[in-house]
C-alpha cells in the first residue's frame, strides 16, 4: 500500500476503474476496497503512509501495540516497520479505505521545519474533532490525482496534512540511510515481473553475490525472502486497489500462471488471491493449481 517507488507512471488501473495514482515531487494516492473480514500478516510498510477509513474497522498490531480505527478517523503509519493488519467489513459487507504517501522531500522539509514534534515510531490515531481534517484528507488525494493542478499547489495539499499531523503533536522521521534491503526492495520495486537473480541484484549495487549473501544475512533476510515477499504486498496492494484481473495481477508480479500467483499468495498470506475481493468459493488443492504448496 506504501511502496509508491513500485510504480511506474501515473496510475496503475485497469479501464476506468480503481486505481494507484502516483505524482512525481507530490506522492501517491489510492482507494482499497474489500468485501469480507482479513488479517495481514507482517505487512512492511516501506514509506510514512495516512490512511483515512470511510467503512468498516481497520486494526494495526505491532510489537507491544494495538490501534483500532473506525469509520471517519485515521491513522498515521512510520515506514520501515512490518505490522499486522485486519480489515473487518461493516455488516453490508464493505470496507473502504484510502492512503496517502508523501514524496520524500515534503517529509524532509516538514522534519526539518518542526524538530521539535514528537517522532511518529509506530503509529498515531487521529481522531478529528470536525470534519476539516476529512475535507484535508480529500484535498490532498485530490491533488495526487489531478495533473493539472500545478505542482506547487499539490505539494501545498499535501503539506497541509502533515500540518495537520504536527497538531497532534507528532511527525513523521525524516528520512535517513536505507538499509541494504530496503534498497534491495526498491530495486525489485522498478520491475517486478523480472526475473531477478542474485548476479543482477548484486552488480546493481557493485558487490559480489557472496558480499550481498552476508549483508541481507546481517540484517537477518535473504535476496528469496525478499523477493516474494516485495511481489506479492504488490500484488495485495493491487487486489485492493485496482481492478485488474488476477491473471494481470500475477503477469505483473513476475508468475506466468494464475495457479503458480495463487500458491506464492496463499503460503504468503494465508487465503488465495480471490479472498480479498470477496470471493468466498472454497479454496482449491494443490492438485487443482498444478503445483505443491510449499512454504
């Protein structure tokens, strides 16, 4: 849902339908939409991301911590931490949701301009006391998706929400040295469908495979781990906000087969791709996808 570097080019949409709008120098925008109840296991959240719930209950667990966020609030997610996350329906059976990322250099220049707020290390919930705090929200994404509004007047937009933010007395960090596999994540990010081996991840970066090996093995990961589980929070973050088919979906992510897209999805997260759109037809066997399942 925050990896706006993944994409590439204004929105990822099939037709008309939903879709991920990302705005150079301004940020990325999208709606998620789902039809029944499901937890997310260690989903990584990349960059400092806002999300706005306008149906339903979302959760967010982390080590030590737990936020629930109703309907009309929101809530502010750090990057570079892994949560787990529950969108639970209303009784009509929607949920509806939108999240918002900053560019970089609008978190940079907000830290710089507010140091002494309160860091945001996990999550804040924001319960507005009006309806200002929405209509800023809605401005905001807005902004993202309109590319005729002057840049300079986007960035205002999106600015105003982390003024908004810093009335809560707290602030995104700014932005500091990525990790190896942070660096490898996004790397990933500019071409998921690629067949990527370890020989042209490592000479991305001007090391040895071996050298590669050891660093991802420092920071307690590897290049496999990596890639799956990149590809398939792409692929979530696509099931949620766009319409495209699952077998585009799979094509997108580098599976040439929606069977093969399945398994990878269903060992990742527990439920076959077709869950999160509110398909509750049972879940087939290994014998029907043409493949084991392996962990």
């Amino acid at each position: 849902m925050t990896q706006a570097s993944e994409y590439d080019g204004s929105s990822v949409a099939d037709g008309h339908g939903p879709r991920i709008v990302v705005r150079p120098g301004v940020g990325a925008a999208a709606g998620v939409l789902q039809q029944q109840a499901l937890e997310f296991k260690r989903l990584f959240i990349e960059n400092p991301v806002l999300i706005f719930v306008e149906r339903g209950l979302k959760t967010i667990r982390w080590p030590g911590g737990k936020c629930v966020i109703p309907p009309g609030q929101a809530i502010a997610l750090a990057g570079g931490q892994s949560l787990d996350v529950t969108n639970r329906p209303e009784a009509d059976g929607s949920y509806r949701a939108h999240w918002l990322v900053w560019d970089d250099t609008l978190l940079a220049a907000h830290a710089d301009a507010h140091p002494h707020l309160a860091v945001i290390r996990n999550a804040l919930p924001i319960t507005p006391g009006s309806d200002e705090f929405a209509a800023a929200f809605h401005r905001a994404t807005q902004a993202v998706e309109d590319a005729a509004l002057p840049t300079a007047v986007a960035r205002h937009r999106l600015g105003e929400l982390l003024q908004w933010i810093g009335t809560f007395g707290s602030r995104f960090e700014q932005v500091q040295a990525l990790t190896l596999s942070i660096q490898v994540r996004r790397l990933i990010g500019q071409d998921m469908a690629r067949d990527w081996s370890a020989n042209a991840v490592a000479s991305a970066f001007a090391m040895s495979e071996a050298t590669l090996r050891r660093k991802l093995a420092d920071e307690g990961t590897s290049l496999s781990a990596i890639l799956v589980d990149a590809r398939m929070s792409f692929a979530l973050t696509l099931l949620q906000s766009t319409a495209q088919p699952v077998t585009q979906i799979a094509l997108a992510v580098g599976y040439q087969t929606p069977s093969q897209f399945a398994v990878r999805f269903r060992d990742r997260f527990g439920f076959v791709p077709t869950a999160v759109r509110g398909h509750r037809r049972a879940e087939p066997d290994a014998s029907m996808l043409g493949m084991p399942v392996t962990s």
